[in-house]
C-alpha cells in the first residue's frame, strides 16, 4: 500500500498559518492597527465621552474628633455685670435659661471677677437654691454644680451678700460668668453635599483610629460598619446609600480618637464629545490616491469598563466608523489609516468614540497636516 503524505501536508499547512497569522497581526512602529470600513447606519450622537478630569473624589470631614469623651455646652452666659448689696444701694441679676439635665454628667459655674471690694459675699442662686456663696477676689474660678439642681426650665439669681457694718459702702462685685453643662460625646455627626458629583459608582470610608470598644460608622441612618475598628479602618459601602445631602455619624459605647477620616467617592466624570476637525484642500486630497492619510494620538487614560475605541469619519455628508483593533491601554500611542473613500475636500469631522466608559486622548495629530 502506497504510504500517504496527508500528515506531512497538514503539518505544512498549520506552519504557513501560524506564520500568517503573526505577520498580519504585527504592530507597526507606533501600535499601527488594521481597520475596517462601514456605513454607519443613522444619525446617533456619539455615546462615548472625552474626560479631562480624574474619577476620585477625597473629601476630608476632620482633621481629628473624639467621642466617648465629654462635651460642654454653654447654659447661660453674661459679662460685665455688676450686683450691689448695702444700706443705701443694691442691684441683683436674674436669668432665665433651659437645660437637660437628665442627660448631664454634671455643669461647671465659671467666673471671672474684675473688680470687688469684699465686703461681702458673691452669691449665686438656682431655682431658689444657693449654689456658691463665697467672697471672691480679682482672679478666675470654676465650681462644679450639681446638675440635681437644674430642671428643664431654670431660674439664676446673683446677688451681693450684705456689706454689714460698713453702712457707708455696698458689697461691690464687677464680673464676668459661663454656666455649662458637661454632657457625653458618644456620637459625631457630618454633614456631606455631594450634589455636583455624578456618575458615581463607588464610595468609600476611610479613618485612623485608636481607642477602645464598639464603633459603629453610619451613612444616612444606615450602619455601615459595627465593631472594633483596629488601627485603620476601610469602609467600602453601597454608592446607593448617598444622596444630594447626607450625614456621616460615629457612635461608641467607648472611648476613640479618629484621624483623618475622609469619604472617598468613585465615580465616572462628566462627559463631551472627544471631536477634531481636519481639513483637506483639493490637492492635498488628490494625493491620497497615491499615500492614505493617517491620524495618530495618545490614549492618556482609561476610565470604566471600555469594550472598544474607533475612530468616527463624517464629511459630505457620509459617516464611516473605524474600529481600533487590538489591545486598548493607557499610554498607547496609535495610527489609524484614514483613505479616500472616508474623507473628502474640504472639513471633516472626527469623533473618538469609546463604547462602555470613556477615554482621554492627547497629542493628536494627521498626516498630511491640515491645510488649515
């Protein structure tokens, strides 16, 4: 039986192929790219966009806060007051002011005395109660007061002790005073606008931290972390979550100290159209019958999931759309073949198009140069 050849010529045949296939895929000396031609069907506006700004968004809610720890909050504040108590003169104070004590640790009276001739004693009296009644000179003092005393509604007298024996001179006291209460920071609160960001596709916390117990880390009312933080502490959460306006909360059942806490936002940026014009003169565009134009550029950056990048050609009336072939990155530079068949005399208009995200284009550039 005659011995076959068959195997030989299918070895043969898959080298030649093999050897095809490398030569006609190989890039040129600026990532030169094969090209194929079609009538683009309709009127459609480009989808794709040419973004000139980046996709992070970094906003900084704090330098560093605390919670866990106290918060004071002024009560009733007054200065330059002056009471009087003698024979032949006298002048108290009364103010009115609102509290909640059931949530105060405790309240601090604060007083400056600028002048006195301590004769007598300085007194202050809440809701019918003397809570400090002493002889004060110049200086700055500060006297716990039990918050007990204090309702939701609260009346503060001050008054001079009497002067006494010396009926020539009134008990005198020139002074300046803050009552505060001393309340439980267990929550800090941010508020956040985001209204000029759109597109956004992703958010994120981030903070340093150091403390202890739990920490619970909320987006508009929605927990998005609960727990023991660690040192450093990333909180990706659901973009959804953020709206026009929002608040960012920490809570504790403990103590911490947070640094540099920021909410970071990804998101794709505002868009327009990547578009270039490029005019021919009737002799230059006669030259093409002989060498075809080509147009080359820079992709700079990438943004999104982008599926494909081509090159849209619009003159007398005509559109040609011409796909870019092969691997799409940032930082390539390519040179796409522009014929007769898809220019004309005089403007034509080009569009970069980018199908699923977008593309940031520089150093463009044709040749022949416009002749404009």
């Amino acid at each position: 039986m005659a011995r076959s050849n068959f195997p030989f010529v299918l070895v043969i045949g898959i080298l030649l192929l093999a050897a095809a296939f490398v030569f006609f895929n190989m890039p040129g000396e600026e990532g030169r790219v094969k090209h194929v031609v079609y009538r683009e069907p309709g009127t459609e506006e480009p989808k794709t966009v040419f973004s000139p700004t980046g996709e992070v968004k970094h906003i900084k809610l704090a330098e560093k806060f605390e919670i866990g720890s106290t918060e004071k909050k002024i009560l009733l504040s007054a200065g330059n007051l002056t009471v009087k108590n003698g024979f032949f003169a006298s002048k108290d104070e009364k103010f009115f002011f609102k509290a909640d004590p059931e949530n105060m640790n405790t309240s601090l009276l604060e007083i400056e005395v600028i002048d006195t001739n301590l004769y007598g004693a300085l007194i202050f009296r809440l809701n019918g109660k003397d809570v400090l009644s002493r002889n004060l000179a110049k200086g700055r003092y500060v006297f716990n007061v039990n918050s007990s005393e204090m309702g939701k509604e609260n009346t503060l007298e001050i008054k001079a002790g009497h002067s006494g024996w010396r009926i020539w001179a009134p008990t005198m006291y020139i002074f300046n005073f803050n009552l505060s209460g001393v309340y439980p920071s267990k929550e800090k609160v941010f508020f956040v606008n985001v209204t000029n960001i759109k597109n956004i596709n992703g958010a994120r916390l981030a903070f340093s931290v150091s403390g202890s117990g739990n920490l619970t880390v909320s987006v508009n009312g929605e927990d998005v972390f609960g727990g023991e933080p660690g040192r450093y502490r990333i909180i990706d959460f659901d973009p959804s979550l953020l709206k026009d306006n929002n608040t960012i909360s920490f809570s504790t059942d403990g103590k911490y100290t947070v640094l540099n806490p920021e909410l970071i936002i990804f998101y794709t940026p505002p868009s327009k159209p990547a578009v270039y014009w490029y005019y021919l003169s009737e002799e230059d565009y006669d030259k093409l019958r002989f060498r075809n134009a080509s147009m080359r550029f820079t992709i700079e950056k990438i943004s999104g999931d982008v599926r494909s990048v081509s090159i849209k050609v619009m003159s007398s009336g005509k559109t040609h759309v011409i796909l870019i072939q092969g691997i799409i990155r940032e930082g390539g530079r390519y040179s796409v073949t522009l014929t007769r068949n898809e220019l004309s005399p005089g403007n034509n208009t080009i569009v970069i198009v980018a199908e699923g995200g977008s593309v940031r284009i520089k150093d463009v550039s044709f040749i022949p140069k416009s002749s404009r």
